[in-house]
C-alpha cells in the first residue's frame, strides 16, 4: 500500500492521522475534505510536499470520488458530521454526509476493486449503566441514541452490506472519545480549556455524572493504521485505551492544571438523551494485531493537550467567539 486518500484529513482526527502517516510510514496521502465549519487548512501545514495533496470536495460528490480512488491504493474514511449536539440542532447534514457520503465512497471503492477502512464511533452501541461491568465488545448490539450516532450506525451497516454482498475489501473500527491537538473548540476537552484561556468559567452538561473512555488521537493514528495494513478483511475492531473518566473529573482536572479552584465551573442544562457512559474493551485489537496504546497516562496527554492549545490561540481563536454564540443561544 503506496497511496491513501483520507476523506475528512483536515478535521481532528484525519489531520492527526495524516500527520502520523507521513511521519511513521513512506506512503502518500491525498486529502479530500469539504472544509465546513470543522475542517481546518491549518491543521495540515508543515506536511511534506511531495507526498501530500490536498482535494477540496464534498464525498457525497460521485464524479469527484470516483476519479480519486481510481487514484489511489486504499481508502481510509473518516469525513463525517461528528457533533451530537449540533445533530440534535439540524440532523439533515448528518444524514448527507455521514450515510450518503459513505455510500458514495463505497460505491466508489467496489467500482475500483480498492481497499476501504471505514472510521466509526463506540456510540453507535448507545450506553451503558455506571456499574456496569460489561463493556462494549465487537459482539454488542447496535442501540444508537442520537442523529449523529444513527447515521453513524447506519453508514457501519452499509460497509458491512457491501463486504458481504459485493466482495468490498472492508475493515472498520469504532473507538471511543479522542483528545489531542486540533479538536474544535466545539467539543468537551478543547471548549473548557479555551474557556479557562478566556476567562469564562467551564460549563458542565447536568450533573457531569457521564463518562467518556478518552483515548489520545495518536493512539487512534497507530490502530488504524495497524488494521489497515494487518487487519482481517470484513472485520470490526474495537479500538480503546482504558481511559474511563466522568466528565465532572476531566472539569475540575483542567481547572487544577491550569491554576484554577476546581470548583470554577457552571452546571448547565443537559443534552437530550445524553448517553450515559461509553467503555471499550479492545483486546481483539491488542491480541489480534499486537497493538498498545502509547499515551497510557490521561492526566499526561491533558497537560500536552493543555500546553498546545495556550501555544495555538491563532489556531482555535478564529472559531471561539461563534462556537460560545451558538451554545449561549442553547442555554449550555
Ligand atoms: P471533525 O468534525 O473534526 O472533522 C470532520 C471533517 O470532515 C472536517 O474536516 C470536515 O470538513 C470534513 N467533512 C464533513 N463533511 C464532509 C463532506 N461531505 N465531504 C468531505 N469532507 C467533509 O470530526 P472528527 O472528530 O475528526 O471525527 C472524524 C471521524 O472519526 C468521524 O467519522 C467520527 O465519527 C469518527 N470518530 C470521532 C471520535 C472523536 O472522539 N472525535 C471518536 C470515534 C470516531
Ligand atoms: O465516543 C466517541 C464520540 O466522542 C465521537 O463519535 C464523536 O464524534 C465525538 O464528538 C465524541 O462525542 P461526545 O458527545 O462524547 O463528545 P463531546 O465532546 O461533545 O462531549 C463529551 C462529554 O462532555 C459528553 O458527555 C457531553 C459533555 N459536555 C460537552 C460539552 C461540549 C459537557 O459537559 N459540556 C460541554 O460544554
């Protein structure tokens, strides 16, 4: 495998990943990403020339894929509509993207004879109690809450269809709750420490009672990258770094590190239908294909991630103002 095309590259994760491909393997990267609100031409700078292209277009564009995946060795997914809370807004975008988007693409990959990895979420299981001692497995049932992990759900269920009906050379993966560097300030991690950088005091949905299993963006990068290149096709691979947290914790944990009182935070109106916890177990992937995370201390990587966001305001400033707009409107 020469050549990928990372659908979404200049989002959070895809940015991260082409990062970490460029970095760790002798591969080209061809970027193509619809740069909407989430999707961001700086996240990509600094990239080797030679082995990087980037495509503005929109996957759900049939001509446009078609032409890039003839191009290309494989195909590794990850564009997508990928807030809950704006789904909850205005799901319409989410259904074009994340299902049609999905379908083109690997309407695409077939045409071609290409093999395909599709990027997908631990939410598309629902959730799960706080004393449960079950975590979710590649066995567990599909019990989607949201627009967003719905439309998530039904795209992972299309690239299965296509495995078995038509031969796609498929894999997927479904992780849990990424942090890192060049995460919208939209998102839970990145908003509170902006808001500290700002200021304004860290807003916490309910009681903060939820718990996310929060895994470094690099540590993602590693897995698909080993299932892309070891992984068993027409597999799912639950991909996660033991990273249990309720969201009160990660609050008080941000303010602590960035010399605050942890207690300097609102409680703001829940989100409806609010999951309550996500937990991976990832053995398949660590047995199977010998994967570890390398990030295996939170409060560690949140430092890191702390320190990235003070040195990049130039980043994230351009976005804050309108992202604490459209929340103050939502009362959260
Ligand atoms: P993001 O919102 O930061 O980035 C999404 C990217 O996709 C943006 O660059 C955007 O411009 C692009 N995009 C959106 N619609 C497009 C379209 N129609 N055509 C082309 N490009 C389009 O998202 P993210 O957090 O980086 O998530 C990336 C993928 O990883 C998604 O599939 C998401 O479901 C999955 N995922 C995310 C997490 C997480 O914690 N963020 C965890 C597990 C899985
Ligand atoms: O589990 C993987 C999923 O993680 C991905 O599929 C999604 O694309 C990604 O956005 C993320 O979804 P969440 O809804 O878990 O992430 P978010 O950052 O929006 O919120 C994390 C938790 O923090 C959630 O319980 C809601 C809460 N929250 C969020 C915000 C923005 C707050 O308490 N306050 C906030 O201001």
């Amino acid at each position: 495998m020469k050549t990928l095309l990372v659908t979404g590259g200049a989002g959070f994760i895809g940015s991260n990943f082409v990062h970490y491909v460029l970095e760790h393997t002798e591969m080209s990267v061809t970027v193509l990403d619809k740069l909407t609100y989430a999707g961001n031409l700086a996240s990509l700078e600094g990239l080797p020339a030679e082995r990087f292209t980037f495509v503005r277009g929109d996957i759900c564009d049939a001509g446009l894929v078609d032409s890039l995946v003839a191009g290309v060795d494989a195909v590794v997914h990850y564009a997508a509509e990928s807030h809950n809370d704006n789904s909850l807004q205005d799901p319409r975008p989410f259904l074009e993207t994340n299902i049609i988007g999905t379908y083109t693409l690997i309407e695409a990959a077939r045409k071609h004879g290409k093999r395909f990895h599709h990027i997908s979420t631990d939410e598309v299981y629902g959730d799960l109690e706080l004393d449960d001692p079950q975590r979710f497995t590649e066995e567990t049932a599909y019990a989607p809450s949201s627009p967003y992990s719905s439309t998530k759900a039904g795209s992972d269920m299309l690239v299965r269809a296509w495995v078995r009906s038509f031969g796609l050379a498929a894999t997927l993966s479904n992780c849990s709750n990424n942090y890192g560097p060049y995460q919208h300030v939209e998102k839970f991690i990145p908003r509170q420490i902006t808001n500290v950088i700002d200021g304004i005091r860290p807003k916490l949905y309910g009681a903060g009672e939820n718990v996310r299993d929060w895994i470094h963006a690099d540590d993602h990068s590693s897995a698909v990258l080993a299932i892309l290149e070891r992984g068993r096709i027409g597999e799912t691979y639950l991909i996660g770094a033991d990273g249990e947290k309720n969201n009160k914790d990660v609050v008080e944990l941000i303010l602590s590190m960035m010399g605050q009182a942890p207690d300097a935070y609102d409680h703001v109106i829940d989100r409806p239908g609010h999951d309550l916890r996500y937990a991976i177990e990832s053995s398949k992937l660590r047995t199977e294909l010998g994967w570890e995370p390398e990030f295996a201390n939170f409060d560690a990587g949140l430092a890191e991630t702390i320190k990235w966001y003070r040195e990049h305001e130039g980043w994230w400033r351009p976005q804050k103002a309108a992202t604490e707009a459209k929340y103050k409107e939502q009362g959260q």
